[in-house]
C-alpha cells in the first residue's frame, strides 16, 4: 500500500530514508532459510489472500517471530472505515 493510503485513514507512509525499503511477495520472501532470528508481524496476515503461503514463508525465513492480527469484534467496534471491507480474513482462538 505505498500508493493508496486510504487504508491508514489517508495516513503517509513515513519511513526513515537512509535505510532500505524492498518491496517483495510475502509468499516468495527473497531471503536464505533461517536469515532472520525474529520476524515480527504486525497487521498484515487479514490483508493477505493465501495466508497458509505467508506463514510458511515467515515461517521459513525466520527461526521465531510474533504475529499480531486485529479481532473481527475489534474492527466492528472500534475501526473507522474502510477496515471492515479491507481485511479479508480476521484470526480468533478457538477451544
């Protein structure tokens, strides 16, 4: 989302300039097995449309991480739109 912002409530990205950005596919990571020693994850997962591709992927590239996904009741509570039409999937814990 570089281009269209919309989803940041019309939000920039802000990023420090004198390090790197790489664009690359979350299911075809340009990194070695085990690169990284902690992938952090944050609000991305409800975004992606394969997310058993991403994970593996994640999952390849580094040896531990976090993961953190917004709630479905979260979103209809508390989000300003347009999130609810945004994410594609929502992640809950299940007994």
């Amino acid at each position: 989302f570089l281009d269209d912002a919309s989803h940041r409530e019309g939000r920039a990205l802000v990023r420090d300039e004198s390090r790197p950005l790489l664009i690359a596919d979350g299911e075809a990571l340009p990194f070695a097995d085990g690169a990284f020693d902690y992938c952090i994850c944050m609000h991305v997962l409800e975004h992606v449309p394969h997310p058993e591709r991403f994970l593996a992927e994640i999952q390849r590239v580094a040896k531990a991480g976090y993961l953190e996904t917004p709630t479905e009741l979260f979103d209809w509570m508390f989000s300003v739109p347009p999130y609810p039409e945004v994410h594609l999937w929502y992640v809950e814990a299940v007994d």
